[in-house]
C-alpha cells in the first residue's frame, strides 16, 4: 500500500498516478482553447493534489514538473488550494460584473435616436461627429438598444395619392370577392387570360448583382461599360393563362403603339384562345386581364371588345405590383437574356420563343396564384405599394398542383 511505503517512494506514486491523469485530461480536451484546457487542466489537477494533503509549495512543485514554465503562479495556487479545502469543487472562475458602461448609456441611447427621429438618412459617420462616440458604440446602440438597420428606399411607380390607394385596394377587394364567389376557384383562376407589352434589347445588360465576383482582398474591382442606349430593341405582346403561352407577337419596327394596333393584336388573341383553349372559347369562359395603358382603355378599344364579347377582370391604375407579366414572366425572360449580345433582332426574338415556350407549367400556375396573393397584400396595405414590406397574409383556399401536393395559393416569398 502507498501508506506502507517510504516517503519518496510515496511521492514518486503520487507524481505518476498525477501525471496519468493529466494525460487523460489532456487527451479528453484536446479540441478546446489551449488556454482553457491549460487552465481546467491545472486546477483540476490541483484540486486532487489538495484533496490528498499536500502542501500549496508541494502542490505547485508537482504541476511544474507537468507544465514547466505555463504553470500557475504559487499565489494562483494558493488561492484555488484553499478554495478546494474550503469545499469548493467548481474548477471555473466567478462570474464578474465586468467594466461599467461610461458611454452606452441611456442618455446617449436617447441623443442618438433624437437625432435619427430628426433625420432617418444621417449615416454612422454624421452620428459619430454628432455625439462624439465612437463608430462602434454608434453602430452598438443602433442594432442593439434602439433595434433599427439600415435599408435603401425601394423604387416605385409614383408616390399614389389618398384617392389612388383608396382604388387600388377597392378593385382589389372587388376582385378577391369575385374569386371567392366562385363554386371552384381553381377553375376561375385558370379562366383569366392576361398579357402586357415590354421592350427586349439585344444588349441586355447584367444586373448589379449578376455582375458581382468573388475577388482578393486588395484585388483591383471589376469594370463593366455601361449598357448602350443605343442598342436596337424589339416590343414584345404576351398573353398566357394558367396552362401557358396563349400568344406571342413583335411589333414590326416602326409600329405605332395605338388602339389599331392593339385591337389587331385582341382579334390574333381572340383566335389563339380558339385554337389552343377550345374549352374557354365555348362560352367565352375567359376574362382579359391587362393594365391601364391608353392603348388598352381607350373608348375604340373597349367598343370592339364588347363587340367581340370580350370581357375583361378590372385592373387598378399604377399597379405593375399586380400585373402578372411585370411581377413573374417578364423578369424571368429578361433574367435569361442578361449578359448576352444578338446579331439582329431575328436571332432575339427567336430566343426569346424558345424561352417562354420552354418554361415550366407550373410557372404559370404559381403566377396566377402569386397574382390573388398580391391582391390580399394591396387590401392589406391599404392601396400602398407593398413589394419588399414582408406582409403577410393567410391563403384563401387550397390547392392542388400537378404532382398531387396540396397547398396554400401563395407561392410567392416575402
């Protein structure tokens, strides 16, 4: 037994039975802070030696024969052996108050919001100088105390009048009611045939962030010429419904965008919708859906539409936010012409065919249902544009896409 054996022969059990478990300790905490493990190391190795009545000066004389020179001070030592024949057995240090706040104090928290109450555009350089705080105590009681970030003001058709917010949530109402008096929605959704115009170009430049590159830190910035205002463009006339492309024209050069015009185009429609949607031609089972343009609004147009029995699902004035062309198929085109130059206006308006026409059924399905959702944001906004306000609305009905899977009628992310 180590109490029957001499009592450098018991020291020398003592020192190998500590240095084992060191080792052990070293090995169960490898991944941690080098600091931290020294540190844990120690004192729990310290709290053994303690425990087993060596001295303090015994105490730090074994753990310098393990860690040599990273060894805790003698008056460490003599701290934590106490501690441990006092009966305490947590090895971490106590937590501690830590340094008073001289400069986020509430008074400050109050001047900078004063401030940005006063001017919401002030930048972290205009508080710094006004408050004479540092950058980061700025940047601290922005995010922290005050809970603001900063966000770039969004581009938007005009700035709409009482009266004009007023319209765009009554027709959008007057619209959600009509869908919801429906015996089947879904039917009713598929029954709206919508279409727009939008010029392509045949150098369509990348966006800002389409053009971004991942480069090193010093590395000279990416230059891109500005994109040619001179470029030769072509106008496109779309329409589709729920199940796909229904029509699809360019305007030959040189066309004047008027009422003749677009009622050519209506009477091309009215034939595509018999040839490819026989079953919403029987009955004229459709409405035409597009936006306030005068071409589309004008007294000819609306007396040959209601010559030809077309009817049409109102739209409210000033609201891309709710034209399906501008929110879903148009980006979407465009997105996939960016970056790219065409010979001739031939080579543009075949790709761009060849992309519409190659775009996914469900595309246009979730289109038609983002279109009802943007219609519950505007009533919710009261008639105020709402793109990038995160609103959130509950789904009117259930729906069930072509695999089988039943969801809500948005599909739209906030």
């Amino acid at each position: 037994m180590a109490g029957d054996l001499p009592h450098d022969q018991s020291n020398m059990c003592l020192l190998w039975k500590f240095g084992s478990f060191s080792l052990l300790l070293k090995v169960l905490l490898f991944f941690v802070n080098p600091v931290e493990v020294r540190r844990g190391e120690q004192r729990v190795s310290l709290k053994f030696l303690a425990k087993s009545g060596q001295s303090p000066i015994q105490c730090w004389r074994a753990l310098r024969c393990v860690w040599g020179d990273d060894t805790m001070c003698k008056t460490q030592v003599r701290v934590w052996h106490k501690r441990f024949l006092a009966g305490q057995n947590n090895i971490k240090d106590s937590a501690r108050s830590g340094r008073p706040r001289t400069k986020r104090t509430p008074a400050n928290v109050r001047k900078v919001k004063q401030l940005i109450e006063a001017n919401g555009h002030l930048s972290l350089n205009d508080l710094q100088d006004q408050t004479g705080l540092s950058r980061f105590v700025v940047l601290t009681i922005l995010k922290k105390d005050l809970k603001l970030s900063r966000r770039a003001s969004k581009f938007v058709p005009k700035h709409l009048s009482d009266d004009q917010k007023a319209t765009r949530k009554r027709i959008c109402q007057e619209n959600l009611d009509l869908l919801c008096n429906q015996d089947d929605p879904e039917t009713f959704l598929q029954s709206i045939v919508t279409g727009d115009e939008t010029w392509l170009s045949t150098s369509e430049p990348l966006s800002k962030m389409q053009n971004s590159v991942w480069i090193e830190k010093g590395a000279p910035r990416p230059k891109t010429a500005r994109p040619n205002r001179f470029a030769r463009k072509t106008m496109l006339t779309l329409f589709f419904d729920a199940n796909g492309v229904i029509l699809m024209e360019f305007m030959k050069p040189g066309t004047k965008i008027d009422s003749e015009a677009y009622c050519h185009t209506l009477s091309n429609l009215k034939e595509a919708i018999r040839k490819k949607r026989p079953n919403l031609w029987r009955g004229r089972k459709f409405l035409i859906h597009h936006d306030n343009a005068s071409p589309h609004t004008c007294s000819n147009t609306e007396t040959k539409m209601k010559k030809w029995g077309l009817k049409t699902l109102p739209h409210p004035v000033n609201s891309p936010d709710c034209a399906p062309c501008d929110f879903s198929l148009f980006p979407k085109l465009k997105a996939e012409l960016r970056g790219r130059r065409f010979q001739n206006i031939a080579e543009l308006q075949k790709e761009a065919r060849k992309i519409l026409l190659a775009m996914d059924k469900n595309i246009f399905m979730s289109t038609m249902h983002d279109l009802v959702t943007r219609w519950q944001k505007c009533v919710k906004a009261e008639g105020a544009y709402f793109e990038g306000d995160h609103v959130q609305v509950e789904p009117l009905f259930e729906r069930v896409d072509p695999d089988g899977n039943s969801s809500g009628t948005s599909s739209e992310e906030d």
